[in-house]
C-alpha cells in the first residue's frame, strides 16, 4: 500500500516486485539493482515533487551559497537543450516551458540510508550464491552392510542412544556418500572435443604429477602402465596434441586422471575450488566413452576404471566408483584365467595379470568399506599370482596383498552373516579365519623386505600391507563387541547387578582385536613422523577411524586390566587431525564420529572418568605389543581356546552361552 503525504514530505512506500512500476511512474529516482532481484524490501525512504513554487524558495534559499551545484541527473529535454535542469521532477525548465519531464530510467535515484543500502547488498549477495549453480542434493547412501565401518559405527552409536537418556545424548551424526565434495558429473558426453595443448599442464609439471601417482598408488596397485603411457605423454607435447579418435580416447582420459591423482596426492589444505584435481577429473569424465568404446582397448578401459574408482572413493564418492564396469570388461574378456598361450610377449602378460589383480584387491577391500559381498569367486579364478613367478619385492608384496584380499572376501562371506547377525557359525567361522591369518603371519616372516622391525625408516608398501592384515583381524573380531556392548547395556537398564564374567574365549578374541587396533594406530603414528600419511587415498583414514572405534567399545567392556588405558582417543583425533589439515574432508566426519562416541560412553558408564597417568602418546602406544603386533603363536593360542569350546550347532541361544560366563545371565534376551 502507498501513502503519500504532503509535497516535500518524507514517504514511506512499502515494496516488493512492484517497485519499479511504481518508480517509473512515482519518483524521479534510480532503482539500483539491489532491488532487481525480487528481495522484500519494508520500506524505503524517497522525496515527493515539489512544486514550481516551492523550488523556487528553495532556489532562493540557496542563493547564499558562492557557486550552486549541477544536479547529478538531467531530464532529456534539458539534454537536449543543453542547459542546466534542476533534477527534480518535473524539474524546473519543463515546468516554465509546460512540457513533459521525462528521465533516463538509469538516471533515477533512491534516496536511502547506509544501512538500507548495506542490508539491500548483502540480501543480493545472498540471492547470488542462492541462484548460482544448483547444488546436488545429498541422497541416502543407499545400502551399507555390516562389515562397513561407517555403517558399523552408525549401528552401535544408534544402539546406545536408544538405552541412553535421548535428551541428553547427542545425536547421531549423519554424513553419507558425496557430502564431503560436490562432484556433477557431465550428462552429456563430447563427441568432437579437441585436446590444446595450450590447456594442459606443462611437461615438466606432468612428469611430477606422474612420478607422485608412481610413488603413492603404483607400488600397490596397477593404475597404468608406465612404459605405455609415458611414449604417449612425451610424443603429445614433443609433436602436439593428436585429434581425438576412438583409438585414442582411452589414453587422454587416463592421462587427465593421472593428473588429477598427482595433483589430489600433492594438495594440502582445503580447497574452495572442490575436490583436489577435480578440473581435470571433470575433462576425462568429459571424454568417457560408452560401453561399446570401452572395449577398443579393453586392458586400457580396466587400468581406467580402477583409476576412476580410487579417485572417486578418495572424494567421498562410494556409490559412484567404476570398478563394476572394469570387472565387468574383465570378466568378458577372460581375465580371470590364464592367458599366457595368446599372448606371448611376457611384458604384455605382466600388464594383464597385473591390472587384473589390482581389480581382485580393489574389490575386495571396496567390498569391505561398503559392507558388499564381493563380485569375483575365488573359485573361479585361474590366474596365477605373480609371486609364483618372480621372486622380486614388488611380487612378493603383491602376492601378500591378494592373499590378505582372500582372507577379507572369506570374512565378508561367512564371519558377517546376511542380516548382519551372529548365529551359531560364528566361532566355528572365526577359528578358521584366524588359523588362516596366523598362518600368513608365519609366511610373512619370509619376506624380511616386508616386516615391520622398528628400526629404520618404515616402507609405505609394508605400511599398508601390515595394516590391511591387521584390519582383518578387526573385522574378524569386532562383531562380538557389539553383542556384548549391548548386553552390558541391557543389563544396567534393567539394573540388574548379577556379577558375571566374559568367556575367557572371547576375552581372548577381543585382546586380539585390541592388540591390532593398536598396532594399526601405531604404524599410522609411525607413517605421520615420516610424512608418509595418505592424505588423499581413503584407506589409511579407515584404519585410523576403525582402531579409535573399536578400541573404544573395548574400554568401555573393560574385559582386562589394559582396556582401561585410554591413549587412543588421543592418538586418533591426531591422525585425523593431520588428515583434515592436509584437505581430507571426509576425515571431518570421521572426527565427529569418533568424538560422538566418546561422549555416548562417557553417560554410559555414568561415573568420573578414571585417571591417567600423563604420558606422551606415542610412547604409550609402542609400550604395546611388539612391532608385528600378535604375534602367530598368540593368535593359535586363541584358536585353541576357541577349539576347545563345545560345538554351537543348536540355536542362537547359544551364542550368549559362549559370550558368557554366569549361572545369573539367562535374562539377557537372545539374538
């Protein structure tokens, strides 16, 4: 509604999408375009025409003044005329001369106060960012097993939260796929693109990047294929770019990936620009074929996919990897047997044994972030594993990572049950995997160029290898934490002080499982002093967050002395604080996760939080267990106890029969 006073008076007009209609045909003043975008504006403060008569006292008012002041703005006739023009409107000129005054639109002002102007500035500001490109939104994560970590922490932080008092418990973080970094992956492929080389990095730069890929992900796992791709490289910016064909699509989409990798492995801190490389990333996508195209080069298209995979799940991207399809080419292509008598050329047969079992390791350790049966059967694999044949150190770590992957597709397959449940196969499926692990610990002793001693720099390849056995005796082993987490909580709701005692069996699971958890944060702590953290690929963050996790839920049991000690909530939020400030995003999450927990214990256990000695962290950690962790005689022990267990082949009643020791404990309900 518009009200108007007397000329000269001070008007207030309340505005929204009519402001200019009612400018143009209302006021002599500019609309700036803070009010062009449809912002409420309350009210905004302008002057009514005065009349000839009025402007004439005014005139007069001013005649004091030594030198009166041009009018900012002119009405076109005094334009045309080229004299002066009061600015008013109408301004004085057209008034003697009884003719319409008219104003450029651009012309017209707004009187306004600072204020006004600032808080109109900032409303546009907003509206900007508001009207910018369209943000994805986040969609549920789809589904995660029980095997998966994140999925794993969710299901014991809800579980506390329902005995805890809800009020005060805090929430449940959720953070699910492609939050951490928003990806749009191009809808539309380029059929016609053309490569500049005015538009790549330099030669030398490239040369960095590839060598940093080479160093980080090449000694563990088969990206590329460093004679091929280097003859392309240097023969593009030797003799120019080649237009792009079908025959050569392939190789200018794994050369964009390799610099997006480098340039992700190579950034610190965080970017406001996206995920690190992403500028890259985004032109190989550009240039990704069909399935038909994928299939020109088939062994290209595989190293390609697993490229993409590692990329996507290092951006927080799960459900967007692209190893399906390169096992997919794998598989069609045959793979999975051996092919030595088609191909003759030794180098070649290295190259497709190699990208076919960088495919097996990336599945299998996928398989377990996402909590997925795995794609491939053992079974139904002929490949021999490179370290039957050659007895060199990049084999023989080769030949440890598949069969570490083994034993993570064996745990996926029989210890998780569908529903994620126990039932009475439990231990039977335990004793074998550990029998299995102690035994691969017992070969590992051969290989000294993969041990961990202590002494010395540590090797990234041993790191990692050391780490993904150790995390398969995690995965092996955490299951029962959640049963019995959930007992414990059982019984104080229900206050029901019966004294009971974990089997010593299990006690003997969880100190494996607790010797590991350390023993991974230890390596981690190690690979941090010598700046070999992975800052970029997700598996050490995942390691770094399932050690804190676990050995969290087995101080709050406390099922011996050791579990007291609480040095490794320390520890984690220092790894994962070194990852966040080298530009893991995700490991935000993963710290808010970790940190929930911690408070959620802290009102479970509903007493002061015992002291500790202060002691500097990474001492407390080394104190523990020696430099290989348990040891294979430890973990045979624990399958001889597990051995001597009566046989659970009745119900699942008898789960919590063998979980434990107490004539007091039938009210625990069954699983």
């Amino acid at each position: 509604m518009d009200t108007l006073h007397s000329p000269g008076v001070v008007v207030e007009v309340y505005l929204f999408s009519s402001i200019l209609n009612f400018a143009q045909k209302q006021t002599v003043f500019n609309v700036t375009r803070y009010l062009t975008h449809g912002c409420f504006i309350r009210y905004i403060t302008f002057y009514a025409p005065l009349t000839a008569l009025q402007m004439r006292s005014r005139a007069g008012d001013s005649a004091s003044h030594k030198q009166s002041r041009r009018s900012n703005v002119a009405c076109l006739q005094c334009r045309e005329r080229k004299v002066r023009c009061s600015g008013t409107c109408p301004c004085i000129n057209c008034i003697r001369r009884s003719t319409e005054c008219v104003f450029d639109q651009d012309d017209r002002k707004v009187l306004v106060s600072e204020n006004l102007l600032n808080e109109l500035k900032r409303k546009a500001e907003e509206l900007d960012e508001m009207q910018g490109p369209a943000k994805k939104t986040p969609r549920p994560s789809g589904f995660l097993g029980p095997s998966s970590t994140w999925a794993y922490s969710r299901h014991v932080m809800v579980m506390i939260r329902q005995y805890v008092d809800q009020e005060t418990s805090p929430e449940v973080p959720l953070n699910i796929d492609g939050v951490a970094f928003n990806i749009e992956l191009p809808r539309m492929r380029q059929a016609g693109a053309s490569i500049n080389i005015e538009s790549l990095p330099s030669l030398d730069y490239a040369i960095y990047l590839t060598n940093t890929v080479k160093f980080h992900i090449a000694q563990t796992y088969h990206i590329f294929d460093e004679g091929h791709f280097m003859r392309g490289l240097l023969s593009m910016y030797n003799d120019g770019p080649p237009p792009l064909n079908s025959e050569n699509r392939m190789w200018y989409i794994q050369y964009f990936l390799i610099m997006a990798m480098g340039k992700g492995l190579l950034t610190r801190g965080m970017s406001k620009a996206g995920s690190p490389g992403s500028e890259y990333f985004l032109r190989a996508m550009e240039l990704f074929p069909d399935a038909s195209g994928l299939y020109e080069d088939p062994i290209l298209s595989i190293e390609v996919c697993c490229g993409l995979a590692l990329y996507l799940q290092a951006v927080d991207h799960r459900n967007s990897a692209y190893l399906g399809l390169g096992l997919r080419i794998a598989l069609s292509q045959g793979l999975h047997r051996d092919i030595v008598g088609e191909f003759p050329d030794d180098i070649e047969v290295e190259r497709y044994r190699n990208a076919w079992w960088t495919l097996y390791i990336l599945d299998r350790k996928f398989s377990s972030l996402m909590g997925a049966p795995s794609s491939v059967h053992d079974s139904d694999i002929s490949v021999p594993v490179p370290g039957q044949l050659s007895g060199s150190r990049k084999s023989n770590a080769l030949d440890m990572h598949i069969k570490l992957s083994r034993l993570i597709a064996k745990v996926l397959n029989t210890v998780y049950g569908i529903d994620g449940r126990l039932d009475d196969s439990f231990p039977k499926n335990t004793l074998t995997i550990l029998k299995e692990l102690a035994a691969l610990a017992s070969e590992w002793n051969s290989y000294p160029d993969l041990k961990l001693d202590g002494q010395g720099p540590v090797s990234r390849v041993s790191a990692t290898l050391n780490l993904c056995y150790h995390q398969c005796i995690v995965l092996t082993t955490r299951p029962v934490l959640m049963c019995l987490l959930r007992d414990k909580l059982e019984l104080d709701r229900r206050e029901n002080r019966s004294t009971f005692e974990i089997a010593e069996p299990i006690k003997a699971l969880l100190k494996a499982c607790y010797d590991s958890a350390h023993k991974s944060l230890r390596i981690l702590d190690t690979l941090q002093s010598q700046d070999l953290l992975e800052l970029f690929l997700p598996f050490d963050l995942d390691h770094a967050f399932s050690a804190g996790f676990v050995l969290a839920l087995i101080s709050a049991l406390q099922p011996f002395p050791d579990a007291l000690c609480e040095p490794y909530f320390e520890a984690t939020v220092n790894i994962l604080d070194t990852l966040i400030a080298g530009g893991n995003l995700p490991a935000r999450f993963r710290r808010q996760e970790i940190e929930r927990l911690h408070d959620m214990l802290r009102l479970v256990n509903q007493r002061e939080t015992i002291a500790h000695p202060h002691e500097d962290q990474t001492a407390a950690i080394a104190a523990h267990e020696g430099e290989q962790g348990i040891s294979p005689s430890q973990l045979l022990n624990i399958t001889n106890m597990l051995d001597c267990c009566p046989p659970l082949n009745l119900d699942l009643d008898a789960v919590n029969s063998w979980l434990w020791e107490s004539a007091s404990f039938g009210d625990v309900p069954s699983m």
